[in-house]
C-alpha cells in the first residue's frame, strides 16, 4: 500500500498511533536496565522480560460515503517481569536470578550451595594468610 497517494484508513492510523505508543513505553533499557553502582562497589544491572500486546478495530456505520462515519478505538497493554540482575563485583560476573522462593528444604539447600561455597573459599583463604604470617 502506497501511504503517499492514497488517503491512509482510520484503522491503520489507529494502530499506527497504538505501536508507537508501545515504542515510547519499551525500548532497550527495559529490558536490559541502566546499572546500578553500590557505594561498596558493586555493580547490579537488572535484567527483564517485556510482554506487549495491542489491538484495534473499527468500521464504517450508517449509508455515509466511506470514511465519513467511522467509529473506532485501540489498546496496548505492556507487562513487564523482572528476571535477573547482572552482579559485578572485583571483575567477576554473577547472575543472581530473581525466582519464585523456595517451596521446600530441598530447594532452600540448593539455593543456598553458592553462598555457602563462597564463605567457604572466603575462610579458607583468610586461614591461609593466617598462617603465613
């Protein structure tokens, strides 16, 4: 369809004016957030799913020429779910991943294994140094 020589449909104008809407709402830094830098340090980039959807619709109503009598409406609606966020600390990259809580022990337990490693390297290295001194 040519829009330059031919009068553009009010449905279409509808969801043009709709989309661009939606463009102005998501972009980029939606879904990949501007990060954030703690006073210690630590960088976090939040990290999201963006769902859209919109619609519209119309029609022509009474005996008008084409185009006179036109009633018409459109919709969008924008869901957005945080699912991540991006932690760097010391040059190394973690993803700590924003879930449901844990349903039982179990999950509580393998949820906690990567802190628990960490303490543990922590310690270890801390002993270390302990003794060389």
């Amino acid at each position: 369809m040519d829009n330059t020589t031919e009068k553009k449909h009010p449905v279409s104008e509808l969801m043009r004016s709709t989309i661009d809407k939606i463009h102005e709402l998501v972009d980029t830094n939606t879904i990949v957030g501007q990060p954030i830098t703690t006073p210690d340090g630590v960088t976090l980039i939040p990290v999201s799913r963006v769902s859209f959807g919109f619609g519209s619709g119309g029609g022509d109503y009474g005996k008008a020429m084409k185009g006179e009598n036109f009633g018409g409406g459109g919709g969008a609606g924008v869901k957005i779910d945080p699912v991540a966020f991006l932690m760097i600390k010391d040059g190394v990259t973690r993803v700590l991943p924003v879930a449901v809580p844990p349903v039982n022990t179990l999950d509580r337990i393998v949820e906690m294994v990567p802190d628990l490693m960490s303490k543990a390297e922590n310690y270890l290295e801390n002993r270390k140094k302990e003794k060389t001194l």
